[in-house]
C-alpha cells in the first residue's frame, strides 16, 4: 500500500492564456490531495473517494469507463472522478510496465472539485505516484508531471496546458509557457482564497475562449495582453527577494496586475456574478488586488491581502461559502506513506 499527496494551487496570473502558449505562474498551496493505492492481482479498479467537499463515492469497474457501476451519486462527480482515474490508472501501468494490474485506491481530497485550484491535477499527479510506487517503480516528479498532463489531455479532450499538472508535481511557484516549464522564486505572497461553492466545466469555458479567440481580432488581443500581464508579473517577481517579507510595493505592483488579469479574462466570459463579487469585496476590504483562479465559471477567486480585511469581508459576501488563507505549499507530489 502507498499514500502520496499532491498540492492544489492557485494562478497569480495566466490561465486559460497558458492554454495557447502564454505563460502563467500558477503556485501551489497547502491544500492537498491524498491517493492511496494497493495492488490486486484481477485486474479490477476499486475507487473510494472522501472528503470531496462533495458526496463521496465507491466504485469499482473492470477494463474500461464504459464499464459503468450503478450508483447513486452525481453523474458528473463519477464521470469527472471515473475518468482522471482511469487514465492515471492508465499511466500507472504504463510506467511500471504492469498492463493488467489492477488496484484498490482510496482518494481524500481537502481541495473543492472543479472550482480553480487544481483538484483534478492534484488526484492525478498522487494517483501516478502512488500508483507506480506501489508497483515497485519510483519516478521523478518531472516525469509524474509529464503523465499527468498526458491524463488531463486525455480526459479534457485535447484542452488541457502542462500547467495545473507541472504546479502539482513540482510544487512551489511555477512558469509554463507552452513546452518551457520551470519552477521560479517567489515570496510567501499572503494568498486569501474565496470560494463560491461552486464549480465551473473547465472544457466548456476553455472552449468558450476558443471560440471567441477564433471570432474575434480582439479577443485574441485579449489573450496575448494576459501574456503581457504574465511577462510584466514575471519581471517584478525577478525583482523580489524570495527569502524575505515581500515588500508593500512588490505587493502593489502584483495586486495591480491581478486586477488587470481579471478584467481581461472577464472579457474572455469566464468570470461569474459571485466571482465578480469576491473580487470586488476584497478589492473594497483594501486587498492588493484580487482575481478569479483557475478556469472560472465559479468555484474560487485569490487575493492579495496581509491584513484580515479581505477574510472578514469575504465572511460578509452573499455567495462566498467559505474564506481561507493559502499557503505557498514548498513540496509537490510526495510520499505519505508506504
Ligand atoms: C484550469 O485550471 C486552467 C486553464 O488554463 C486550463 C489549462 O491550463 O489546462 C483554464
């Protein structure tokens, strides 16, 4: 039997931009999901999933998704979980060279599905690991990652970046730009994360942009200026001392340039009423600046604040369901247990 976990993150700047070759910096947080995963000699998958801050499952299927068990739970969630499963399953079995093992695997997750901060990334980076590990093969997070975005794609049909799945494995503050991915420097940004309770369908919203950008001159401006914002966020991360406090006007000049993000990507039609009004409570409360994360819809918004303002005003928002502060998580995909 093996545990292994992987962070959630947040995007200080740059998603659905990152998807056509913009940069972004995504950083993970101290919120992680845990896989755990102990071979079975028939070749069946068995999936329990807890804590998903939605109705937890247990599922267990044969070769394929297609295999459908009969249970009584949001066909969406199965779908969502079948699916990210199967295919880290998939990779598992590929990596160690085990193509008819099968497993009993457990997932809890203290990261909300689908609502920006890299659930779906998260369970599949700790799946691969666990997975693999529990076959005897031990892979670097480099390659975890490479499978993991593999898996995304797989199950986003085509509409995934290296981003989400990079952030996870590698931990820290991360850059993807296109096949470029690094981890970079960066400051203990004082993140408050505001959730709606909600979720949004990464592939319809990544579509919805798609779309757009296809239509429309300016909105592939709209996209290319995020990459400006990026650029210009990356400049003055360069700037910062990672070791030390950030300074408040490192601080200003991020929380601007997250405003902008917001905006553009609001024209980009993947921002929501109870987003917008997260955004504008903290940005009200003072916050440095503030901005949707991940592929919006619903789900979470980040902001920039060292105060309690933002906290106490997001407690106070119709529509906010709950308020932490995220931490920079330093350690990626690692092992809890085996
Ligand atoms: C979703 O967390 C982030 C998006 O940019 C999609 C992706 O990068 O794969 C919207």
């Amino acid at each position: 039997m093996t545990t292994c976990s992987a962070p959630g993150k947040v995007y200080l700047f740059g998603e659905h931009a990152v998807v056509y070759g913009e940069p972004a910096i995504p950083c993970a947080i101290e919120r992680r999901a845990r896989v755990t995963a102990e071979p079975r000699n028939d070749g069946r998958v068995r999936v329990e999933a807890n804590d998903l801050s939605l109705d937890g499952f247990t599922v267990s299927w044969g070769d394929s998704v297609e295999d459908r068990p009969d249970i009584d739970v949001p066909t969406q969630l199965v779908e969502a979980g079948m699916g990210y499963v199967d295919e880290a399953v998939g990779q598992a079995r590929d990596a160690a060279d085990a193509p008819d093992a099968g497993f009993d695997i457990t997932i809890e997750s203290d990261i909300p599905l689908g609502a920006g901060l890299g659930s779906s990334a998260a369970v599949v980076v700790a799946g691969i690991d666990a997975g693999t590990r529990s076959l005897g093969v031990e892979l670097p997070p480099g390659e975890v990652a490479d499978r993991a975005y593999r898996a995304e794609y797989a199950v986003q049909d085509g509409q995934a970046s290296r981003a989400d799945t990079f952030c996870s494995a590698m931990g820290g503050a991360v850059r993807v730009e296109g096949e470029d991915r690094r981890t970079i420097d960066a400051p203990e940004l004082p993140f408050v994360v505001g959730y709606d309770g909600g979720a949004g369908d990464t592939g319809e919203l990544v579509s919805g942009v798609r779309a757009l950008r296809e239509e429309y001159g300016f909105a592939a401006d709209t996209v290319t200026a995020i990459g400006d914002v990026v650029r210009r966020g990356t400049e003055v991360l360069r700037g910062a001392d990672p070791s030390g406090e950030p300074a408040p006007d490192l601080l200003a000049e991020l929380g601007r340039l997250m405003d902008f993000d917001h905006g553009l990507l609001s024209a980009l039609g993947v921002s929501s009423r109870s987003l917008d009004a997260m955004v504008w409570a903290a940005r009200e409360a003072d916050a440095y600046g503030a901005k949707l994360t991940g592929a919006g819809g619903g789900g979470c918004i980040v902001a920039l604040d060292d105060t309690g303002g933002t906290e106490t005003a997001l407690d106070y928002t119709p529509g906010c369901e709950a308020t932490f502060r995220a931490e920079l998580a330093a350690d990626g995909v690692r092992v809890e247990e085996s």
